[in-house]
C-alpha cells in the first residue's frame, strides 16, 4: 500500500500510512526520516522511512489505535477551506457534511462544530489579509512613547487601504471600524471632546513597553503569579490561623533570601531556552526599530 503525503495546518508536511501519520523528525542521505505525529503527546515513538517515493523501511509499532478517519478529515477541512473564499462559511461547512454523511469515521475524526466553523472564518479569503494589519495594533506598545500616535496612524491606514481592498460584509466591516475606534479611544488619544481630546482611559505610558524591554524588565505580572502560587502552596487549607500564616510567611522570606544569596554570588537563575530566545528576539527587534523604522 502506498504512503499519502499531506499539508498540516501550519503548512508543514505529513505522511499518512495505513491510517497513521507522521512528520518530517530529518533527512539523511537522500532519505526522510518519520516520526508518528502522536510523539509528543503519547510518546509514540513509530518511525517510518522514504526515499523519493517509496518506503525504505515500514513503520515500527504504534502504542495508540489507528485512526483511519484523520487524514480524510485533514483533506475535508482544506476543501471546505478553500470553498469558504467564495461562499459563506454556514453553506460550504454543510455541503461538504453533506458529501460525506456516510463517512463516519471521517466525520469523528473532524473538530466540534463550532471550532470547524471558527476555523473556516479564519480561513476566508479577507480574514488572512486584514488580520496581520490588526495584528499591529498591540505592536505599538514596543515603540518609543512619543511615536506611538503616529504609528497608530499609519496603522489605521494600512487596515483602511486593505479593507478597501476586499468586499467586506457590512457587519465585519462594522466590527473592524469598531475596533480601532475602541483602541483610539481608550489607549491612544482618547474621546474627542469638541476641538480636544478627553485624555484616555489608559494612557499610552501605562501599557508601552519600550523601556522596559530595551532594559530586559519584566513586561507581565508572571513574576508575580508564580509567587502566588509558591506562597498558596505553603498552605494545606484555605483558613490557616494566624500562627500558621506567619510561620509559612517565614519559610516564604527564607527561600527567597536564598535565592538573593545565590543571585549576589552570580548564580544565575536561567529561563528556559525558549523565552530566553523569544525575549532576545523581541529585543533586537525594538532595539533595531530606530534604523528601520518598521512596526
């Protein structure tokens, strides 16, 4: 039986074999190594390998059932995607239901109804392009506090010429329109009162992160959180006594001027590889804002 070669949703390839699938795990000497799709969340570690268009070596065993239905549904959803750029998403999500009413193993295999439908809407044709121009918005809080209004215009610019692009249905449009006077008002300029602006509801210092970011500051309250929830698990109940409260509250200062002691004799407290990727990313991209002037 031959193997299938597929798209995920994230535009990454897949094979499907004997109703299981896989991704790429590398290539070596002209040949692609596979790994069961289920890895990191059964620990499935099937590998299958291909040259070109045949299979080198069949796949090792799967600690999961086959699901026969997966790869018809992932075909099912990029039909409907697609039809979803021409017709309303009600009407092309039914006709493709209805195309394959006696496929239940399909059909089981295809998300609930309201994300399949969510999914379609994100999929239409306008959504692709005025979503990456709204997504701007929350990137003025990484610009300088003094440029932040203009770049907030050019923003609004860039979302008006792509509206003007598409034939949007009114209530979208309406939506879109809404949006960015929410924003304008609340964190931009604020409400226009005569020839003035009332200031608005959070100033443009509160939430800009230029700073803070520059300085390698924290820009959320995780900090905080985490030491909510290390001080909550101290306790066993929700009413300790008074006595209790301050002995925990002893323990809680104790790790913490360990973890000062530990940090003045420059042990350092490393975050995981990831974040700390992401915020050198984030930085070097503020930091480079200056010569390129991009949003």
């Amino acid at each position: 039986m031959s193997f299938q070669l597929l798209t995920s949703t994230k535009g990454k390839p897949l094979l499907s074999y004997l109703g299981h699938e896989y991704n790429v795990k590398l290539h070596s000497n002209g040949k692609v190594y596979w790994r069961c799709i289920k890895y990191y969340e059964l620990t499935c570690a099937a590998t299958i390998i291909t040259r070109e268009d045949m299979i080198v070596k069949e796949p090792t065993d799967h600690i999961h059932d086959v699901e026969f239905g997966k790869s018809a549904a992932r075909e099912a959803m990029k039909e409907m995607q697609e039809a979803v750029r021409t017709q309303p998403v009600a009407v092309a999500m039914a006709e493709k239901l209805h195309a394959v009413t006696g496929d239940f193993s399909l059909q089981l295999s295809l998300p609930p109804k309201k994300s399949l439908a969510r999914n379609l809407r994100r999929h239409k044709t306008w959504y692709k392009e005025v979503w990456p121009a709204l997504k701007l918005l929350p990137s003025l809080s990484f610009l300088p506090t003094n440029e932040v209004e203009a770049a907030f215009d050019e923003v609004v610019d860039e979302i008006t010429a792509t509206m003007d692009s598409f034939e949007l249905d009114s209530n979208v449009a309406e939506k879109v329109e809404e949006l960015v006077c929410y924003f304008q008002s609340n964190y931009i300029r604020g409400v226009r009162i005569g020839a003035a602006y009332k200031p608005p509801r959070y100033p443009i210092e509160t939430w800009n992160h230029f700073q803070s970011t520059v300085s390698s500051l924290a820009r959320t309250n995780n900090a905080v959180e985490g030491w909510h929830y290390g001080l909550q698990s101290f306790f066993s109940g929700s009413h300790p006594s008074v006595w209790t409260l301050l002995t925990k509250l002893k323990h809680d200062a104790a790790v913490h001027k360990f973890n000062l002691i530990q940090a003045a004799s420059g042990c350092d407290n490393y975050k995981k590889v990831k974040y700390r990727k992401l915020e050198e990313r984030i930085k070097a991209i503020v930091e480079g804002h200056q010569e390129t002037y991009q949003l």
